[in-house]
C-alpha cells in the first residue's frame, strides 16, 4: 500500500481531497481495493462508513476488481435510440455475465456509462478505452473473438 | 513571459499574427469523433510526411477542437487555401500534401458533398450545415490549438480581461453583463448579471466562482467541445466574473469521463499562469486569482447546484434545501457563483464586442447564441451553434438534414433528463427559454436527440426514468420512489402488462414527484413522462389496449419474421443467430422459428436486403 500512501501524499490528509484520492486509487488499481480503504480512512481521519458511502455513490468508482478488459457500452440517449440496449443484451449473451460483473477468468469485465459525449459516433462501445463508433452485435462478437485470441497461450492453458 | 499591460499583450498578440499569417497551416479537427475515426493517425502522417519533405518549418499542422460536423470526421481544414476536406484517411495525406499544398489543387472527392443537390462545398461556410449557424462561442474551435495559449492570444484572447482589470470598475462589468441580457446556459436560465450581483452584494471575507462542468445529460456534449476545443475562453470569462464578484479562488469542476478535457484544462491553466493572466496582482491590478480543477467522480446530480457544492468539498453530492442560495453561502460557506461553461465563455465576448451588440442577437428575452448538440435519427449529427429564436424546424430540418430516408422525424428530445419531448407539429416554435418551458420541455444544456418513427415513444420516457432512479441521490422521498415506482410502471406498459388505471397513476404520480420533490432532478424526473403522454398518448394507449408497440421497440410486442419476397437465400442471418432459430437453405427464403426466437435483432442487423421485418 506504499501507493496509497503516495497518492495521499500528493494531495494532503485532508477531508476535501478524499475524492480525489479514491479516483487515483481507482485509476492504479481498476477499483478500490478493501485494504486502500482502510489505509484512507485511518490517515484522512474519517470513518469508513463515509468512504464507503463515496465509493457506492459516485459511478466511477469499483468496490470489485475489473478483468484484463475492460468493456463498457454507452447507454446515453443517442446510443439508447441505436440499439445500445441490444449491445449489453448481446454482451450479456457472449460472455454469461451481467453489467457490473467479471468473467469467471478474470478476462472480461462489462459495465455500462451514461453518455461519454460522443453521440455522433452511436451506438459507441469502449473497450480498454478505444471507442469503437456505430457498433453493432455482429462487430461486437467479432471484436471479442479477436481479444479471445490474443491471449498468451501460456495464460490459457493455465 | 508574465504579460503586465494591455499594450505589451496587444502587441504580442500583434507580432504572432505577423509570424503567422502568410504561412500554410494545416488543421486537423482533434475532437473526441474524429479522434474515434482516426484523426490522430491523420495528424501523425502530416507531420512524418512534412519532415521527409524538410517543410517542417514551412508549413504549421495544428490538432484543434471540434469543428463540429462529427458525422464526417476526420475533418481536415487547410490555410490560406482555405479547403474543407472530411472523411480523410490517412492514406489521402500524401495526395492533400503533394496536390492541395503544393499547387492549390482541391480534391473532389474529399469535399463535402451535399446528399440532396450533390453539390460539393470547397470552404466550411459554404456547407449548409455551418451556413445557417451563428458560430460564436464556438468561432475559435477548429481555428486554435488548445494547447498552446499564443494562438488564442493572436486571435485577441485575454484582452477583454485586459480592459476589464484596466479599464473598468466590477459594478461597471457586472453591469455590462446585465445589459447583454446573458442567462445561465446550464438550463434554468437565471440572468448571469444578476447572479454576478447577489454575489457582489453578500458578505463573506472570501468569494468563489465555479464552472460547472459536469455535463451530466446524456446525449449532449458542448461543454466537452469548449473545454476541448477553446479552454481559455472559459478561463477568461471565470478570471472576469470573479472580478467582477471580488472572488479570489475558482474551481472548474469537470467529469472524470471527460479525460481530454481535463487533461487540456491543465495545460491552459499552467500556460495561463505563466503569462501572468493567474496569480498574484494580475494586469498589475491589486486583483489576484486562481483557478484549480475538480474532477467530478460521475453523479448527474451533481448538476445541481447545492449538489455540487457538495462534491466539491468531498463529499456525497447531495442537495439541500435552498435559500440560502449559493451566492450568500456556497463552498465552505462563502459566497459562490455557479456558471455553466458555456456560460464563461460568452463573457469575454461580451465585453469584446459590447452588450448592445450581443443583445441584439435573439429573442426579446433570450439573448445570443446557444450550442446544442444534434444527435440520434438525423443526417447531420454533430455540434451546433445558433442564434436564439431560430425554430426548431430551420435547426433540425435544415442544418441537421432531417431523419435519413427512408425514415421521418417524429418528435424531438430536449432538455435532457429534465427536458421533454416535443412532436413534429411543434417544430415551428422559436427556441428561447420561454417557448420550450411553456411547450412542456426546457432548453436545458443542449442536448437535442431527434427521434423517428422507429423510435417508441413509451420507451423513451422508460429510458429517462430508469436514469432518473438511478441518478437520484435518494436524499428526498418523492424522487427516490416516486421514480422508481414510474420507472416501473413504465416497464408494465412496454411490456404489455398494464391497464388504464396504471396510466392513471402514472400521471398522478407524475404531479406528485414534480410538486414536492427537494431539488430541480425530482422537479423535473417527470417531464419525459407528461410530454410524451400529453403528445403521444396514443402510443401509450396503443400498448396497453392492443398490446401493440407502434415503432416495433419494445421487445415484449415485436416479432422478427422474414419477408418471403425479399429474402434471397443468402444464409447471411443462419449463422450469427445465437439461437439457431433460422432455418432455410440456399436461394430458398429463410423462417424464423418463433418458439426460439430471443428477438436479439441481429438477423435484422445483418441482412442487407431489409427481408428481416418488425412485426
């Protein structure tokens, strides 16, 4: 947790920066890992109810880790008209998980973003953010098996 | 260089327009789609080509923001020859290189061609797209590199800041914003002089301004576009209003998802402060200011203003009860003023070109220009800028080129969440404040989402309620279950499970969730739902009584089959149906077998003879 401790460090021990400090414990570690919480708490001196309360109410913030890949599917209005919707259903499908949820190899995790301002491109999908514009389920499959397939084989057969 | 005077800053702003005016400069559009297109790989082939030519010096090649029409990205301006390329690859480099730079030839085939005369326009202006639009927050877009604070000030930027810490009082700046007529571009509307006023006139030993930069509606993105595109105008305009109010600390609060703009903002803050436009005794006035940013962790109530506050001082972003308004106690208890970027952005245009002129752009009421982001079933999507009172017929019809055919435009989303929809038989109203709050909608930040007859109306308002319960802080009971409780409602009715009297309820509801919820979310969650009802009750009525979706959206309704005479026997859809559900051989017309049928749609999807049909 020496990472913590720096990007505490970066901001000060102060109430006011608590979330900033979660957004860059989110951004190394892909969520918030139990022990980081802890770690803010005791040094920023607030209960950890209150981080807890944060972390559960703002969207960018992850109480379970992510996969490999990340892959959410904007539902902005926009992409709700092109078919968004159909993506995740198309997701949910492929991959036998929910939105929120990881694969069960940890390779995959989906999850869903209200609007990322880039509505002239729906239905967008970013994975491992790169936009992919006017997606559609069939490309979707496509680009999966093509991530599938990039894995080092050392890593599948383990 | 720490610019002191007006004088040095005009003569800077004197000598780098010098430098630059007569060499050729390419403008590659660096917004968020045509990034997603590939304009970074455009950018990058400019320039390796360039330096194999040894015209690295010779020729400028600048990212900008967004030029707007995203629809056709990568957007590709060239000067002094003034060409507007679209589509470009970076494969045609090489050709724009060699032909447009050299020797001013245009390529056709890179210009933008107008679907219905098939006429090609060489210049932007001549594109009908930009033709009938005001572009006045946005002039500078496409124009300067963000990054770099010397293109804005060749252009004249800070030197209405200049004249403001120079020349005028802060009654005599409050003033000319109040002349102006400028309302909050967030999407209430109050007078910007007004709120400048209030603040002024509170006490407290120190004052804040804040940017809201939140952009919390989905479907619009201008805000991103400025911040992207032309952060120093929003700067400028914060440095002045806070003078204006005696603020001696401002906080841009800009969403995480927005990584570009909050990457770009830092940038121009730091070459801000190093030119001395941030810091102590700014323009050697006794006026000292700075601005830092916070980025905002995803709550689209965090639009609201108490709301906001407090995000800002770290905590779970939820409203309170007001008065007291922000500008008598606002961060940490001091007064603060709350403008929406766009907002800002008007400012230093307004003491620029003075409050008459900018008054006499608009309605009686709504002065000046408005941005709106010009999304869904429309040919042109992208971003708009427009003279207020323009009707929403000229803004969809002629600059967004209706719906593409074969469909026709239905209705029209405005206002996001807290917005409303509008039918087609509205589309002569004037866009100002008053017009859309008395149609039922609002104006909102500018989000505009065109629907089509493929679009359920009932399903719409199931979208916004469903990001409506989600989006509520839960602080207020009306607005935490009375959204839920609409939401499913809405559900019953797109799945054909509801009666009459859930209608009923919905719209008592409806009125209860608008009349006593705590903040401006609540107020306004029902609005999708009372604009569809009071304009399209028939599709509602259409669901519940014949168990029919009119648009073929909602699921539970619709069937996929196949159309016999313009099926070819492709095996196209065979294959892709995750279901195995099609059947049918070679030249022979495909059937859906409806027992395994998911209605995923990808038959629909794929099949590139419209043989696949909603029922």
């Amino acid at each position: 947790m020496r990472e913590v401790e720096a990007i505490i460090e970066r901001y000060g021990a102060e109430r006011r920066h608590v979330i900033a400090i979660l957004q860059d414990i989110q951004a190394r570690f892909h969520y918030l890992p139990r022990e980081a919480l802890l770690e803010v708490a005791a040094r920023v001196r607030i209960p950890l109810i209150d981080l807890y309360s944060i972390a559960t109410f703002y969207n960018c913030f992850s109480l379970i880790p992510r996969g490999e890949h990340v892959i959410r599917v904007c539902l902005g209005t926009a992409c709700h008209l092109k078919g968004g919707t159909r993506l995740v259903e198309a997701l949910e499908r492929e991959l036998g998980v929910r939105q929120g949820e990881m694969t069960a190899d940890g390779q995959f995790s989906f999850e869903t973003v209200r609007c990322v301002g880039a509505c002239a491109l729906a239905p967008l999908v970013l994975i491992d953010g790169r936009y992919y514009p006017k997606m559609t389920q069939r490309k979707l499959t496509q680009v999966l098996a093509r991530l599938r397939r990039a894995r080092p084989a050392a890593e599948v057969a383990r | 260089m720490k610019i002191r005077t007006l004088e040095q800053l005009r003569a800077l702003a004197e000598e780098l327009r010098a430098a630059r005016d007569h060499r050729p400069c390419v403008r590659v559009c660096g917004g968020t789609g045509c990034r997603a297109r590939g304009s970074e790989e455009v950018l990058a082939r400019f320039k390796t080509l360039l330096q194999e030519m040894g015209l690295t010096e010779a020729v400028d090649v600048k990212f900008t923001g967004c030029h707007g029409l995203c629809e056709r990205g990568p957007l590709v301006s060239l000067a002094p020859q003034e060409v507007f390329y679209q589509g470009v690859e970076a494969d045609d480099v090489r050709a724009i290189v060699t032909e447009t730079l050299a020797r001013g030839t245009v390529i056709d085939r890179l210009l933008a061609q107008d679907p219905r005369t098939g006429k090609r326009a060489r210049r932007e202006q001549e594109i009908p797209f930009y033709q009938r639009q005001h572009r006045l927050v946005l002039r500078f877009n496409g124009l300067l590199d963000p990054t770099d604070i010397r293109d804005y000030i060749a252009l004249g930027g800070y030197q209405a800041l200049g004249t403001a810490l120079t020349r005028l009082t802060p009654e005599a700046v409050i003033e000319l914003i109040e002349r102006s007529g400028l309302r909050g571009r967030g999407g209430a509307g109050f007078p910007t002089g007004k709120k400048w006023r209030m603040a002024r006139a509170a006490p407290g030993s120190r004052k804040y301004v804040i940017c809201n930069g939140d952009e919390g509606d989905p479907g619009a993105f201008m805000d991103r576009s400025v911040l992207e595109g032309n952060p120093h105008s929003v700067i400028e305009g914060m440095i002045i209003g806070a003078y204006a109010v005696g603020a001696t600390q401002g906080i841009i609060y800009v969403r995480e998802e927005y990584p570009l703009a909050v990457q770009t903002l830092e940038i121009a803050l730091a070459q801000a402060r190093d030119s001395g436009f941030l810091g102590k005794e700014i323009f050697d006035s006794p006026f000292s200011f700075d601005i830092e940013i916070v980025r905002g962790a995803g709550a689209f109530v965090a639009g609201e203003e108490t709301a906001l506050i407090a995000a800002v001082e770290g905590r779970v972003s939820e409203p309170r009860q007001r008065p007291p308004y922000p500008v008598q106690r606002g961060v940490w208890g001091y007064p603060t003023v709350i403008n929406n970027v766009e907002t800002w952005a008007n400012v230093p245009i307004i003491l620029e070109r003075g409050p008459e002129w900018f008054a006499s752009l608009g309605t009686a009421t709504s002065k000046g220009t408005k941005i709106f982001s010009l999304v869904g079933k429309v040919t042109n999507t992208g971003l708009v800028e427009i003279p207020m009172g323009m009707t929403l017929r000229e803004l969809i019809e002629e600059i967004g080129g209706g719906a593409p055919p074969p469909r026709a435009i239905k209705a029209v989303q405005i206002g996001g969440p807290s917005g409303g929809c509008l039918p087609k038989t509205l589309f002569d109203l004037p866009i100002d404040y008053e017009s859309l709050t008395e149609a039922g909608a609002m104006m909102g930040s500018g989000g505009l989402i065109v629907m089509d007859d493929r679009t359920c109306m009932v399903d719409v308002a199931r979208y916004f309620m469903d990001f409506l319960r989600d989006e509520s802080c839960g602080k207020c009971l009306p607005c935490r279950e009375g959204t839920n409780r609409m939401y499913e409602l809405l559900t019953a009715i797109c799945e054909g499970r509801a009666t009459e009297l859930d209608l009923e309820l919905l719209e008592e509801l409806a009125q209860v969730v608008k009349q006593t919820s705590l903040c401006g979310l609540g107020q306004t969650a029902p609005n999708p739902v009372l604009t569809t009802l009071r304009y399209f009750r028939p599709e509602y009525e259409a669901h519940i009584r014949e168990r029919r979706c009119p648009a073929g959206v909602c699921k539970a309704l619709i069937r996929y089959v196949i159309n016999a005479e313009r099926c070819t026997g492709c095996l196209a859809c065979l294959q892709p149906c995750p279901q195995q559900a099609i059947r049918g051989q070679l030249k022979q017309p495909h059937v859906i077998d409806q027992e395994r049928c998911i209605k995923c749609g990808i038959c629909h999807e794929v099949c590139q003879f419209g043989a696949v049909e909603i029922v």
